[in-house]
C-alpha cells in the first residue's frame, strides 16, 4: 500500500512539472473581490489553487478519520456489549443445570435413603418374623413337655395321706 502511494506522488509530481513547463510563460489575470492581480503566471495560479483547496479538504480528512474513529469504537463496544450478553447467558444455562443437577442428586439421595429404610425395615420384619417363628417352635416345644409331664402326672398313682386318719 505504501508502493502505491509513493508511485502516485510520483506521478502527481511529474504531472505538475509538465503543466508548470507548458504554461510557463502563459500570464493570466487574477481578480480578488477587493484586489486585482495582472500578469500572474498561470501554473503559479494553479499551484495556489490547488493548495488552497488542499487547505479546504484537510478538515474534513481529519473529521472523516475520527468520525471513523468513533464508528469504530461504537461497534467495538456493541461487540464487547455482545461477548458480555452472552457469557451471561451461558452462566445463567451452566447454573441451571448445576442447580438441576444438584436437584436430580437430592431426588436420587432420598430414593437411596428410602431404599435403605425399606430394606432397612423388612430386614427388621424378617428377624421379627424368624424370631416369632423360634418363639412358636420354643412355644411347641414346651407344649409338648408341658403335655409330656401331664401326662406323666395323669399315670402316677395318687398316694393318699393315711396320717390324717
């Protein structure tokens, strides 16, 4: 980009050492509203022309870049705005299903602590169960001693008291 600058600056030089050869020796009139010039060389006309327009346009080369500046500026600052919106948004969706997460843990952990207390309770159930069972079996077994000595008592001769006679 520089090469080309520099080759156009070339060109703009050379172009203006041929108009000021050309019209060397042309004279022309110059007529300010309150001044009257006479005999001016035309390229000395057209140099002062074109650095008074150079003049003119450097304001608004300078407004043009800041303005620039500030559009530039302003999208960055829509874009930074942007990035900021949806980092946000991603926060707000990784916390949602942290917080689901933390959710489907508790929901699970007291699944767990239910199971646990169920099994927990039917293994309580069955020692009573299997303990009611030996209780029973205890219950028979005594029944039957108790029937066996009943019966050893029935066939035992009665022995009367004679003394009381």
């Amino acid at each position: 980009m520089v090469i080309l600058k520099l080759i156009c600056t070339l060109i703009g030089a050379i172009i203006i050492v041929f108009v000021v050869g050309a019209n060397a020796g042309n004279q022309c009139d110059v007529d300010l509203v309150f001044y009257h010039f006479e005999n001016v060389p035309v390229a000395t006309t057209a140099i002062v022309a074109f650095a008074i327009g150079a003049l003119f346009t450097i304001p608004f080369a300078f407004f043009e870049k800041e303005q620039k500046r500030k559009e530039f500026m302003n999208r960055f600052k829509q874009r930074q705005e942007a990035i900021r919106k949806r980092q946000a948004e991603e926060v707000a969706r990784i916390k949602a299903r942290q917080d689901l997460a933390q959710e489907k843990a508790e929901e699970k952990a007291a699944r767990l602590q239910e199971k646990h207390e169920a099994a927990e309770k039917a293994a309580l159930e069955k020692a009573a169960k299997q303990q009611a069972k030996e209780d029973a079996k205890k219950a028979k077994e005594d029944a039957k001693l108790l029937k066996k000595n009943l019966k050893s008592v029935e066939t035992e001769p009665v022995v009367e008291n004679s003394s009381d006679e």
